[in-house]
C-alpha cells in the first residue's frame, strides 16, 4: 500500500526507532508515547485491521502477541503491560495497517474505559 504509514516504515522510507524486526514482523517504538514503554507490533504485509484478517494471517497474529509481549518485558514493563487493538472507526483506528499496542511501565496505568 505505497499511501500507508506503517507500509513506509516497513520499507525504510519513514524512520522509526525498531526494537524488533524479523520476515514476517516489525515491533517499534510509537511516536506519541501514552506511557514509558508503548511499543507497537505490526505484520510486514498489509492488512487494514484486525476486521480484514484472515485464516492465512492466524500465524503472524500470534507472533505479533508472542514477540510483542518479549520486547515490552525487554523494554521495561517487567510487571505486566496492556494490549491494545484499535479496529475501525467505532475501535477509533487511526492508522489502517494492523497494528498491536503494548503500553506499561513502572506504574499501574488507568482503568481501560471509563464507565
Ligand atoms: P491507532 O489509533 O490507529 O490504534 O494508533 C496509531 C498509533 O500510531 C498512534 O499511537 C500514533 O502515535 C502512532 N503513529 C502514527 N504515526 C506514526 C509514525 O509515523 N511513527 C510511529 N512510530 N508511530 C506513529
Ligand atoms: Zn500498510
């Protein structure tokens, strides 16, 4: 996808801070950190969202979530952390390339939704 953010970082074409990068995958430092460690974990190939993955994709999307959670424990949140897909605009996704959050640090963060 030649118009896609994290396609340009795939490619080398915009610059990110990489913690983890492999055929298939590539975990990175998210620009507007929420918390100490934010990282995010991103396919290779193009998907949109978590709603337009596929049987094909199910391989990659527990590596996402397996390396993902070694690089936050890498990275520091060495007592646990949140996972975060935003999917679509009622998931207020703003970048349309699959992406998995992994948010934490020394503090306990806040509750996830406010009731
Ligand atoms: P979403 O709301 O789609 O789940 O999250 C998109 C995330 O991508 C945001 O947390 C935002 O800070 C991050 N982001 C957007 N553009 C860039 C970029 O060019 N580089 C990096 N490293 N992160 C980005
Ligand atoms: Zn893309």
């Amino acid at each position: 996808m030649s118009d896609c953010i994290f396609c340009k970082i795939v490619n080398g074409d915009i610059p990110s801070s990489k913690v983890f990068e492999d055929d298939d995958i590539l975990v990175f430092k998210d620009i507007n950190p929420v918390a100490p460690v934010h990282l995010l974990a991103i396919p290779k190939k193009h998907i949109a969202s978590l709603a337009e993955a596929t049987p094909e994709d199910n391989a990659v999307m527990g590596k996402l979530l397996q390396v993902g959670s070694q690089m936050a424990i890498e990275q520091g949140c060495t007592d646990g952390f949140r996972t975060l897909i935003n999917t679509g605009r009622v998931g207020r996704q703003e970048v349309y390339h699959l992406h998995v959050h992994f948010v934490g640090g020394p503090e306990v963060l806040p509750p996830m939704l406010k009731r």
